[in-house]
C-alpha cells in the first residue's frame, strides 16, 4: 500500500496565486528554472506534516505577496483505509493552523496521519554544521517514527526554559524548581528514548551490505548518555538537575539533557567521520539516511512516507541518478523530485508523472509535460 497525495491545492502560497494538480502515485519530477517555484509546491507538501516544514519558514512567509493573508494548502491524502483531506493555512491572526476532513486538528496530530521526509540542498552541510542542526536532522527522523516525540520535545523545552527563567532570576523556592525539573526529566528522558530507537531502527533498516549508497554508522554523543544508563533515568535525571542548579543559575543555561546531545555520523566502509568526507559522499550518506528512514516507517507503518527530494538529481552522476530512481521505485513511495533541467531525469521509468513549472503573468503555473 502506498501513502500518496492524489490532489493539491496552493491559494497565495509562495509564487502560487492558486495552483490545483491531480497527482499519481510514484515518482513525481517538477522542473523549471531556478525561481520558477518548484520548491515552493515541495514546501507546500512538507507542511502536512508536523513542525515549520522544508524551509522552517514562520506562517507569515508562505503568503504570497501583495495579497500577504489567506494562504493555505489542501491535499487528498490516499491512506490504507479511507482517503483524508488535509488542510492548513493561517488563521484570522496569522497562525498556523491544521483540520482533518473539515474538523479542526492539531498541527501536531499530522504527524499520525502523513509521515513525509525531506532533503534539501540546507541539508548539505548538516554534518558541517553545529550539533543543533544534527539534532534537528535527527528529531525529524525521530518525529516520523513516533509522532509523541513532538510533544515530548514541547514539553521538555518549555519546561527547560521557565526553570532557566527562574534561575537567572534568583528564585530559590525548592519546590517550585523540583516541579520543573520532574517535567524536565519525564520529558527529557523520552525524548533521548525515542531517538535512540528512531536511530536504532534506521540503522537495522539500512542493513549489512552497501550498494549504490555508503552505508553510515551512527550514535548518538554526549554527557546525557550517563543518565540514560542508571536504572531510574527519570529519578537521576531529575536529582542531577536539582544538584546543577547553581551551576546552571551561573551559566545562564541548562547544561545537561537531551539539548545538548549531537549525532555523529560516519562512512562505515572508509571508517571515516561525515565531517571529513567530500560533499558528494556527504550527500550521498544523507540519502542513504533518509532511504533507512523511509524504510523504517514502511516496515512500521505498513506504507513507505512521501518523499521530497529538492534539486537531489543535479548532485550525483547518472549511475548514481539511475540507482536513486531505482530505489524509490523499489520502495514504492510518492517522491517528488525537483530539477533545473529534464536531462537528469531520463533514468525515471515511463510511470513517472512529469511536470513543468515556470514563470508566467500572476506568479508560478505548472503544465503536464508528459
């Protein structure tokens, strides 16, 4: 079974004053000039999904100029049982808000109804890039495994953030402080749990052997680890907060939790760390991560995810374009892949669905290109 948009509407999203497609399953490939507005429409279908989408853009910057309110994206969404209507767009305020066959729905419930999984040309340089950005990276494979770890992540950082109030402020009240921390810790411990079994699940997923792709070996690093190894990590995590207050209270910041972790990737084959790599084996090792991924949500799910793939043809050779195509097909999931140019998608087989996206008088168009 497969989990695939069927239609699409954009209203005032991005460059699109309106755009409708009707759409297959499969692999989808948008190509147009750069700006023509490609990754706009795979922006759009990132935020059917939890969280602030590809692009982690606030609301206010999907309207499209001049009209600047009354965004919105609507999808049919095929699933194993009924199809769903997915809506979201910004309300009389701004915000950002969700329903599900006209009810309203949480922005965060979508993540139980549509698992999709991205890379962008951002992505790039995630293994370059402070251990925030791989944390992120990781909590977004995590999210598409386990749709809680969103709001277990929501409840850690807030509760984080009033305790590091209180501690800049001087507040001494032990109880006060202790509530915090239980929520602190409660949260903070499921957080680390579910990224360490998304992470486990990815690398069972990714299997022994290498192919087109490297196979990555991964962990996750930092002093949290030795909490998440005492028998109560709840209690401990907690104790260990209330004796750290004055330290924290000095830093200005909590010092100690799953904040601070980071996910360290290697190419197992070189036994080389991803930092070290070149960008194109960077690459490579991220799609063979979001491959593992999209694998794990199949084998939990019983459907593989939608996939976006943002200018992802124009970083690799045409054996390695031929064997990604290949993958995909294999696994049976909607992808949609974005290009400049049609030539590097001539390895696609003939289902492919083929669309072209260019400028015209009142903002992107998109005409079937067969």
């Amino acid at each position: 079974m497969t989990l695939a948009l069927t239609t699409l509407r954009l209203i005032a999203f991005r460059s699109h004053t309106r755009l409708d497609l009707e759409l297959k399953p499969g692999i989808i490939a948008l190509a147009g000039a750069n700006g023509a507005g490609k990754t706009n429409i795979l922006e759009a279908v990132s935020l059917l999904s939890p969280g602030r989408g590809l692009r982690r853009a606030a609301p206010t910057d999907f309207a499209r100029k001049p009209e600047g309110i009354g965004w919105s994206v609507t999808a049919t969404l095929a699933t194993r049982l009924d199809p769903v209507e997915l809506w979201t767009g910004a309300d009389d305020s701004g915000k950002r808000v969700a329903k599900r066959d006209g009810k309203t729905a949480s922005v965060l419930s979508l993540g139980r109804i549509a698992r999709v999984l991205w890379l962008t040309p951002a992505l790039d340089r995630v293994f370059v890039e402070g251990p925030a950005e791989r944390r992120r990276f990781l909590d977004r494979m995590t999210l598409s495994l386990n749709p809680d770890h969103a709001a277990a992540t929501v409840r850690f950082e807030k509760a984080m953030r009033e305790r590091n109030r209180l501690l800049k402020d001087g507040v001494t009240d032990a109880r006060w402080l202790g509530a915090l921390e239980g929520q602190m810790a409660e949260s903070g411990v499921a957080v680390a749990q579910s990224r360490a079994a998304a992470l486990s699940a990815l690398l069972e997923a990714q299997g022994e052997d290498e192919g087109a792709f490297p196979r990555a070996e991964a962990v996750i690093d930092g002093a949290f680890n030795a909490v998440l190894e005492e028998g109560d990590a709840v209690a401990g995590y907690a104790r260990l907060l209330a004796d750290e207050r004055g330290r924290d209270a000095q830093a200005g910041r909590t010092l100690v939790g799953p904040h601070r972790s980071d996910l360290i990737v290697r190419y197992a084959s070189k036994d080389a760390p991803a930092a070290d790599c070149s960008t194109g084996e960077q690459k490579a090792l991220l799609v063979s991560l979001l491959l593992a991924n999209a694998r794990a949500i199949h084998t939990g799910t019983g459907a593989p995810p939608v996939l976006l793939l943002d200018e992802i043809a124009a970083h690799f050779d045409a054996a390695r374009r031929e064997a990604l195509f290949a993958e995909i097909a294999g696994l049976g999931a909607q992808a949609w892949m974005t290009g400049t140019e049609w030539p590097l998608f001539d390895a696609l087989p003939d289902t492919a669905q083929r669309l072209s996206v260019f400028d015209a008088d009142g903002g992107s168009s998109v005409r079937d290109a067969g």
